[in-house]
C-alpha cells in the first residue's frame, strides 16, 4: 500500500491507543536500515535476507541503485502495526503494509505465514523504488506522481512480488469474464469498482507476457510525466482503447476454453443462505453450529463495518447481530480477514478473535442474549486466530504468533492457561479439532520448506497433530498446491479442505485412512474468502457444508450436505497450475519477473559481515508540506488575502513530532501562526505549542454624531457603525491526552495567553430621519477611546489557563455526518491572572440508525462563570454550524421590522445549543442511499436549531421576542432563545469538504416574511 501522511487537529476522533512503547534496534545491511524489536534474531536475519534478495530483484527491474539506505520499520504482529506512530491516522486489518513518499519508509509488521511476509516485503519494496526513481533519480515532483492511476502502482506491486502464476487473482479475472464485465483501462482509473490490486497485476502481467518486463518501468516514468493515455501512446505508440482491447481479448482466449459447454462449472451446489439480499457483499468467515442449527458470520450488511452476526443455517435468516464495534466499546475491530469463530460442542457459545487494547483477545459470548461470557488475552501470543473449539468444552486452539513465529497454541478455560502444540519456524495456520477430540489438522508450510525448493513462495499443505502421542504426520496430497481450511468430517475418519491445484479453487474430501481424495465441487471461479487464506468453510457433526462463493465479486454463503456434491475421485498427486496463470499464457517478450521467483533462494545471500548493529538515531526530516489555501476574500469588512502553509517534521519512528502552521487570513495583521511538538512514545500523548492568532468578531451598534463640514460648522447625523473587534491571542500551551480505549480519553493541559486589540470602525452616515446615505468610512479607533465608547474593556491583559476534558467518539460516518453512534466532550477550564475565571463545556451528541434515517441530536454548551470572563472576545451563537438562519451577514443591516431580535441577541459570554435532524441519505452508495450514484454522494435533512446566548447581566425570557431594553453597555438586557427549522442539503465534494446549501425559517427574526437560503462549509456534527 502506498500512502501520504495528513495532518489534522482533534475535537473529537477515535483513539490510536499506543500500549507499548519498545526500544527499537537497528540493523544496517547493504542497502536497508532495519529498525524492529523482535527478540527473535534468526527471523530478523532471514527477513533481512529476504530485503536484500528482493532488492537485487527489483532492482533488475528498475535499474536504480539506493545511494542512501532504505528504512524499513518492522513490528512484531498486525496489533502491534496498528499502533505505529510512523503513520498518521487508523490503519484497518486489511492493511498488510505500508510504504510513504518523503522518506519512503517501509512499516510493515510479520504476517501470520511466511509466505505473507515475504509477500508483503517484497511488495512494499516496489513502491520503495517506485518513489526512489521518480523522486530522486529522475526528480519527477509529487504533482506527477498523482497522475499514476492506482491500479498502476498496486498492481505493479502485486505482479513483482507474485508474478503471473496466481491462482487467487486468475478466479477475480474468471469472474470478470462470466460477468462480461472485463474492465478497460479507463475504467479502472475513474472507478472504484474494481480493486486495484487484482486488476492491476492482471494489467502488468499482460504488459510484461507480450512487450516484455523492461517495458514496465518506462510505461510507468511516461505515465507520471505525461498521465497514462498519454504515457501509453509515448510507449507503444497506441492509445489506451487498443490496448485495453488486446487485454480484454487475452482474457477472453485464455479463460473461456477452460469454461465447459454444459455450463457445470457455475452450477451451485446447496441452498444460498447469505447473499447481498439478506445481507452484504462481503459475508465471510462463516461458522456453523456443531448441531448444524445455526451460523455465525462476519459481514458490513449495515455497510458501516463489519459485525458479528447470528443467521438460520438452513434458511439463512438472520436473528440478530451477536456483536458490534458501536454495541461494545471494548471492540476495536474484528478479526475479520482471515480468522473465524469457534462453536462450543453444545452450540450454545460462540468464541472468536477481536482486536482490544493492542492485542488480540478472546471473545467468548453466550448466543441466546449475546452476553459475554469470558474475554481474556493470550498472554506472549498477542496476534491469534481461526479458533476451534475442543468436543470436551474444555479447550480453544487456535493459530497464534509470539516474537514473530506461527504455531497453534491451546487455551484451558478452566485453567485459563496457554500451552503451544508446535514451536518452530514453520507457519502453522488455522487448527481444527476432530469431533473425537483426538486430532486436530492445520495447514503448514513444513513439508515445502524441508524441501528446500527454491521458489518466492512456499506452497501450503496439511499437517495432523495426534493429541496423545503429540506427533505431527504431513498429509501427502496436491504437492505444490496451497491447500487450506480443513475441517473434519462428523466421523473423525475424513477430512475436507480448499485447494488450488487445478488452478481453481475448490472443495475437496480426503479419506485419512485410504490416503485417497475426491473433488467435491468444480467451480468457475472458487470457494475463497476476501483473501486466499480467508476461511471460507464450515462443517457441522453431520457434514452440513456452508461456504464461502465469490461471484459479481461478492461473497456468498451456501449450505449443501456432503450428499449434494457431485464427487468425483482425482489423484492426490495430480497438479495443474494452466488455470492459475494470469493471460497470456506464454511470454514473447523479456521474462525477468518470473525467472526471478522461481529461482529466489538462488540468489547470492548477503554475507553476515555485511550486517551490523548501529546506534539509534532519530533523524528528523519532512513528513508533510502543504499549503492551506491561497485566495482574495470580499466582505463588507474590506477585501484580505487568505492563505498559508503548514508542514510536520518527525524523526524515523513518528514517536517525535514538529508540527508548523502559518496563515493570513484578511489583512497583513491578521496574520497567525504555530509551531508545536508533540510526543507519542508512550501510552499518554504530550506536547507543547508556541501561537500567534488573531480573532475578529463584529458588533454594531448605531450612535448620533456630529461631524465637522468644511465650512466649520457641525452636521448632525446618525452613524450605522459596525466595530470590526480584532483579538491577538499570544500563547504558550501544554497538553497530554491519556486514551483508555479507541473510544474514550480524557485531555489535560495549561496555557499561559496574553491578549490586545485592534478596533476599526466602519461607519455608515445617515442625516438626522435616517432615510439620507451620506457616505462611508473605515478607520481604526484607539483601545481607550473604543473601551470608553462601546463599553467594553479593550485593555491588554495576561491570562493562565488550566483545562481538563473528557472525550468519546464511537460514531460511524456516513457520506456527510455520522449515521450512528455517539460523541461527546465534557470539559472544565480555569483562568487566572489579570482575569479570573471558569468556563465548562459539555457537547453531547447521539445518533440512532433507523434504517434508511438516522436520527440525530446534539446539545452544545459552552459557559464561563464569573464577572471576569465578560473580557475575552464574545462567543457568537449564530454561526450555521450552531443556528441556521441567523447568520451575522445577512442580519447585520437588519431593521427587524417591528422586532427586538437583533444580532446582539446571538453574543455573549455564554452559549447554549440544541439541535436535532432527521438525515436522509439521498444520493450515493446504492446499499445506502435512496438514489444510487456513483458521483454525487448527498444526505437530505430536515432539521430543529434552537440556541441561546448571555452573559452575566442578562435575563433569560422563554419567549418569542426580547424587550428590547439595552443595558448600560449598550447589551440587551433580555435574552430569548434563537428558533430555527428547515431542509438543508449536505454535498460531499468529491471527498475534499462538505457543502450544505439550506433553507432555513428563523422563528425570532421580523425582517424575514419567510425563510432564509444559506450555506455551510462543514461536515455535518
């Protein structure tokens, strides 16, 4: 994966809760910088190893050298990745890894299986040279790099680690051709219907099969320099219609002579249970009851996540949702991907895998109320899964990782201890228990890897564990294939697993005692999970079957009898890998990639010497440059540039940070700036901040004058002024946070500000009836004379602030807002010095999904209490985000027409907000918006604002309009709460900002006879 950092400050958020904070060591090879912790030496060796073969691949390939040494930041499982602080923002199960531009870092944890490492490694070193000759050897700027189509650039990735013999990629392109749905390149880079991933190493594979693998790296400098259509024609000489036509037609001539005449091979045995109707596309990891009543099964039916859900395993109707991440806020995530759940011999419980305080636990719940039972870590084995359940109760195996090595491990739940069945280098992956509770079988990659083969990947094959005599026997069949998922028959005597070994993937039944197997589907495209090591079936004791189909890249669950299958029997030591190869099948042109793959072991290992220890260093550099905008802005305050520049500097490990942001926004003075640094090494975030910023807030009021005529004397006049009130905040901050979870947090920090002012009046001449405009002016006043006029202090003054908040957000996103979920933020704040005083703030918002609304309230206060917090810059309730139909520059020329609701009424030292929407997602996703689009991503909402601003000396009226009396200070001396309903729109543009166009009725305002149309720049809250 490849990726760029952002940077963005928190209100609210979920949590990257960093558990551990590891020492890292540094192991410097030829053309790599190692940084891990890992205790296990030999594994760091043999992925260094790996590093530097890979190098020497790639760089066949590239024909680029690294002058400087590559990082590669390694973490000791995917729990463990997932808090790194080298990235920004939440990395998800499904990110295997992850390689940055601008110091194209590598950060990667060790996968489960071998193979996956190696996979991942060699993976995230193509886009390390993919940047490396852009960037520096051929100074091509980041700008050209957006133009590369992602299916480029991942699937480029995808075919230099893996190549053209791909069985799980080949079922995708199968798919496509039953589906007469073959992308073309165009369509892949303008939709997100297809994964890059996928696609694009079919794409690649093409490319090197019939032009070569040299053409590869100069197709890809001509599209970063001139886009892909024209980086095609630049190359071949042809444009990306042609070539797409010769792509399509490889597939069509490759696949279809495979697809029989009688159509058998799309024939599907059993009943669909689970399909897109009934749920999502995406149902996988299932997991049938012993008793074979019910299934469990993992899927984003509600489109917001995965949840856990509890289905008929005969009709496919779904009871309930066992388990959700907004349900249960102990759930980071689930383990979905490549683990499923555990039934109890009593199918009464139901065990499986989540992701919690940065590690992996076990889940245990009760089924008939979805109580939890039993939640409990795995101790050293921090990443584990694929759990299965032993016939006594007792016992849950399950594969698990401990310093980086794959074995299956056993946890007593009596004696809540856990024993390992295999400890050695040797992947070890997904257990299942016999039903007489005497062996379990699991997939490995021992009997390959003592063959010493010298392959990229080593196949995987089955291996049975004998529980008494604790002795490992290697089941000989499909040599060379990948054969997973096994699961005994109800009998004990037979097994059945996934295999590849015809190129396709299917099921297949093996007979323990006779060491004979038979075929027991042919499909087209396969049983398969979201990835190749995805479980995807499920036996009960009665050898009820429920699996995994991908078809119209969907994922869909069926339950057949092994009665249904029509068997056939096959040679267990028959392979044919013709249907796994990616089109054409023979190469004309140069073949570098594949001869390197089958030939990795042989490649010159790097010599010992040449590895060696070395200090850590931090070494800070840029990890994000950007400016904020640049624009010329026009109000009735004047005409300012607006515009500015932010950047972060970290060192290698993210765990120290320098964070600077400059901005103008109006004129020369109201420019502002920051500069900060913040600490993750630990579990409690901290930091400092240096700051400059200036605030503006407008006040008008309307005064009689007189004002001196070139003849000498005097003209009474009426001067309709607005005092643009400009506030400089100079500050030096502190702050920690300390997560308790991804959900909640609780913030404490202090500040020290000084505060001055600059006042400008702009005033509007009337004669003495106010129907005569005599013109205009703008000046700036002094403090002295503003504080004697207006009423208002203006003097500078020097403040300490201490603060402390409690924080929560387990809300899911839809298109423009959160559909469903909750936030909130409670917080206190103390202020000494020239000014004492104390301020709370307590924002509480809930959101309900009722499908296809989602109801929305929020209640957003912000109070200070005492005499003194009247000094600071006044608060301002009509802001859109608070109250729509109030805004400051539709109301500030408002004669109300018979009302005393006027803009003065929306300031104070005090706020409080009340809102409430009924969201409608209108245009987008077609699972979840009324109108589907591809393009136009909207929610339609009707919403309830009501809101009310004070300060010390007012009276609060529950009534429609205020009294209209002023006080001293020239203040409303009532205050009224602010109505408003209406329709808005919000507009997701293209993933960059949220626009919400609206319709507003405000109850209070007289100058308005009906409502009033406005816009919002902002996500919804």
């Amino acid at each position: 994966m490849i990726s760029a950092v952002s940077v963005q400050a928190q209100y609210f958020g979920q949590n990257k809760v960093r558990y551990k904070n590891e020492k890292f060591k540094v192991l410097q090879t030829p053309h790599f910088e190692l940084y891990y912790y890992l205790k296990n030496e030999k594994l760091i060796q043999k992925f260094a190893q790996d590093a530097e073969t890979w190098y020497k691949m790639h760089q066949e390939i590239f024909r680029d050298t690294f002058l400087t040494k590559n990082p590669i930041i390694l973490y000791n499982n995917h729990p463990d990745f997932q808090q790194t602080t080298a990235l920004q923002g939440e990395i998800g199960v499904g990110t295997g890894g992850v390689t940055e531009s601008l110091k194209n870092r590598v950060i990667m944890p060790v996968m489960e299986l071998n193979n996956q490492t190696r996979h991942v490694l060699g993976h995230e070193l193509v886009h390390a040279f993919q940047y490396h000759t852009l960037l520096e050897k051929d100074s091509i700027g980041m700008e050209n790099i957006s133009q590369i189509p992602l299916w480029m650039i991942e699937g480029m990735a995808e075919y230099l680690s893996v190549g053209k013999t791909d069985a799980f990629t080949s079922m995708w392109m199968r798919d496509a051709l039953l589906n007469r749905d073959i992308p073309s390149l165009k369509d892949l880079t303008n939709s997100n219907k297809y994964f890059p991933y996928r696609y694009g190493q079919a794409f690649w594979t093409f490319v090197g099969s019939v032009y070569g693998d040299t053409t590869i790296v100069p197709l890809f400098k001509a599209t970063a320099r001139f886009g892909y259509e024209n980086g095609l024609k630049y190359t071949f000489g042809y444009d990306d219609n042609t070539l797409s036509g010769l792509w399509k037609n490889a597939i069509e001539s490759h696949y279809r002579p495979m697809l029989k005449a009688d159509s058998s091979q799309i024939k599907i045995s059993g009943t669909k249970i689970i399909d897109n109707k009934n749920a999502g596309n995406m149902n996988v990891a299932p997991a049938i009851s012993p008793d074979g009543k019910y299934l469990a099964f993992l899927s984003e039916k509600d489109l917001f996540g995965i949840d856990l859900f509890l289905a008929d395993a005969k009709t496919g109707k779904i009871m309930r949702k066992l388990s959700s991440q907004v349900a249960n806020s102990h759930i980071d995530d689930f383990n979905f991907l490549e683990s499923a759940g555990a039934w109890s011999p009593d199918s009464k419980q139901f065990a499986f895998s989540i992701f919690s305080k940065g590690k992996n636990q076990l889940m245990v719940i009760n089924v008939d109320n979805g109580s939890v039972a039993l939640k409990a870590d795995m101790g050293t084995v921090e990443q584990f899964g694929n759990l299965t359940w032993s016939p006594n109760g007792d016992d849950l195996v399950f594969s698990g990782m401990a310093e980086g090595q794959s074995d299956i491990f056993s946890y007593n739940i009596k004696t809540k201890t856990v024993t390992p069945i295999t400890n050695d280098a040797y992947s070890d992956y997904a257990p299942s228990y016999s039903p007489d509770g005497k062996k379990i079988v699991f997939s490995s990659d021992r009997a390959s890897m003592k063959k010493n083969g010298n392959n990229a990947v080593h196949p995987i094959n089955l291996t049975v564990y004998d529980i008494d005599s604790k002795s490992l026997t290697d089941i000989p069949v499909f040599p060379g294939a990948n054969n997973l998922n096994a699961q005994f028959s109800g009998d004990s005597k037979r097994l059945f697993f996934l295999s590849n070994r015809d190129g396709f993937r299917n099921l297949y039944e093996y007979n323990l005692a006779e060491n004979t197997a038979k075929q027991l589907t042919d499909y087209f495209t396969g049983i398969s999970g979201v990835t190749e090591f995805s479980p995807a079936i499920s036996v009960s004791r009665n050898d009820d079957i429920v699996y995994s189909y991908y078809r119209y890249q969907r994922y869909t669950l069926y339950n057949s009898p092994l009665s249904n299958f029509k068997s056939k029997p096959v040679d267990i030591n028959e392979v044919n890998f013709d249907a796994a190869i990616l089109p054409p099948m023979e190469n004309t042109g140069v073949d570098i990639v594949n001869s390197n793959l089958g030939n990795f072991e042989r490649f010159e290992k790097t010599l010992t010497d040449s590895m060696r220890l070395i200090p850590y260093k931090p070494k800070f550099k840029l990890d994000y440059l950007a400016n904020s905008g640049v624009g010329v802005s026009t109000s009735r305050f004047g005409t300012g540039v607006q515009g500015g520049i932010v950047g972060m500097f970290s060192d290698i490990l993210g765990k120290n940070q320098i964070v600077a942001n400059l901005s103008v926004n109006g004129e020369i003075y109201d420019f502002g700036g920051l500069v900060g640094y913040i600490n993750q090494q630990s579990r409690i975030n901290w930091g400092f901040a240096l700051s400059h910023i200036p605030y503006i807030t407008g006040f008008r009021d309307i005064a009689a004058e007189q004002i001196d005529q070139s003849d000498g004397t005097k003209l009474n006049v009426i001067n309709d002024r607005t005092n643009l009130i400009r506030t400089f905040e100079d500050q030096a901050q502190v702050f920690g946070a300390y997560p308790f979870n991804k959900v909640h947090r609780f913030e404490l920090g202090g500040a020290f500000s000084r505060y001055s002012y600059r006042i400008d009046r702009i005033s509007n001449y009337y004669d003495e009836t106010g129907y005569y405009y005599l013109g205009s002016e703008k000046k700036k006043i002094p403090t002295d004379r503003a504080s004697q006029e207006l009423g208002i202090p203006f003097n500078s003054f020097t403040i300490f602030q201490a603060n402390a908040s409690f924080v929560g957000d387990n809300s899911i996103m839809g298109v423009t807002s959160p559909l469903d979920g909750f936030r909130y933020r409670v917080g206190a704040e103390q202020y000494f010095g020239d000014y004492s005083f104390s301020a709370i703030t307590v924002d509480l918002r809930k959101y309900v999904r009722l499908k296809p609304f989602t109801l929305a309230a929020r209640t957003y206060n912000y109070i200070r209490i005492g005499r003194d917090g009247e000094n600071l810059y006044p608060l301002y309730a009509g802001y859109p985000y608070l109250i729509r139909g109030y805004e400051a520059n539709s109301m500030y020329k408002s004669n109300n027409l018979g009302g005393t609701f006027d803009i003065n009424q929306l300031s104070g030292s005090k706020i409080a907000v009340v809102n409430f929407e009924v969201r409608l997602p209108f245009t987008g996703p077609k699972k979840l918006a009324q109108i589907p689009s591809k393009l136009l991503f909207t929610d339609l909402n009707l919403f309830f604002d009501a809101g009310l601003a004070w300060d010390e000396d007012s009276k609060i009226a529950f009534k429609s309009q205020p009294n209209g009396v002023l006080l001293p200070n020239g203040k409303p001396a009532e205050r009224v709460p602010a109505l408003s309903a209406g329709i808005s729109l919000r507009v997701n543009v293209f993933g960059y900002f949220v626009l919400e166009p609206y319709y507003a009725f405000p109850f209070q305002r007289k100058d308005v006879k009906a409502g009033v149309f406005g816009l919002t720049f902002a996500p919804g809250w």
